[in-house]
C-alpha cells in the first residue's frame, strides 16, 4: 500500500502533501521525470487509500493483472480519479474486463482484507518500504538487489550490471 494511514476515502493531493511533507515539492523531478515517457502526472488530485485497489488486484485474474494496474496507475495520476471509492475500482475491473460482480462480492470481506493485510506484512517483512519497489535477481553467485523508487535509466541499468 501506498500509505495505510491515508484516510479510507482517500485525501485531497495537495492537503495530504503539506500534512505529509509539507509541500509536493518532492513531486517535481518525478513529474518532469514522467514527462519524458509520456506520463507527466497532470491530473493528480487525490492521495489514495489503496487497500481496495489491492483487494482488486488480488481478485483479478493473473492474465489482467497487468491491465487492472495499467488502469489503476492512470486513473490516479492521469485521469484524477479516486480509487478508494468502489464505483471507481468497479468502473476499473469493468476496463480490464474482471468480472465486477464477484469483485464487490468478496469486496471488504474479513478473507479479502485478511489476504491484503498479509501481503502487506510479507512485503513488509522483505524490507519493502515504498513503491514502486523492485527486487532483481541475477546469477547464482550474486544477492538479489532490491531497490525502491522510480529511477533514471542510467540507474537502472547499473543497478542490472551489479546484480549479473
């Protein structure tokens, strides 16, 4: 999750960046970043709670997961959308073609939050602290590195040179 401490329905972006960090300042390489690739974050209005945009991604088929994260990603930072609200996570599964109805069946439930909750201390437990975070395996001999953070290219491919 993002943050579990942001309020069930999310909050506003700009209020959560100045309780947080007092500004969005912080944004600023990651949003010129962005713009490079054709993502330049130009719609981001809420700070999301995640827990049910995680409970989706639990429920989704392997085969849409990628769609479903696709579309999580630019409905918060491209489109402005809230996805701590259900109708926008149902409107979501719709997109990616996950079956809505048996989404907002076990939506909440004690075993779809249990099973979030439980992702969450593993990952937690591996050391991961924030997102994106990636872990790259290499050869045999070498540790896995785990990194978070988006990073340059020229990072990345220094991060893929160390582990081979």
């Amino acid at each position: 999750m993002i943050d579990p401490g942001t309020h069930e329905q999310g909050e506003d972006y700009a209020a959560y960046c100045d309780r947080r960090w007092g500004g969005d300042g912080w944004t600023q390489s990651l949003r010129a970043k962005g713009a490079r690739v054709g993502a330049p974050f130009a719609n981001w209005k809420v700070w999301p709670n995640t827990f049910r945009a995680h409970q989706l991604l639990r429920f989704a088929p392997l085969e849409k997961e990628g769609a479903v994260k696709q579309r999580i990603m630019e409905g918060i930072y491209e489109r402005g959308e809230n996805v701590s609200d259900v109708a926008t996570l149902c409107a979501v599964a719709a997109d990616a073609g996950v079956d809505v109805d048996g989404f907002k069946e076990i939506l909440d439930t004690p075993a779809a939050r249990d099973d979030v909750r439980r992702e969450c201390a593993q990952a937690s437990a591996r050391g991961v602290g924030g997102v994106p975070y990636f872990i790259i395996h290499g050869a045999e001999t070498k540790r896995p590195i785990g990194f978070s953070g988006a990073v340059d290219a020229s990072q990345l491919v220094e991060i893929i040179c160390e582990v081979l």
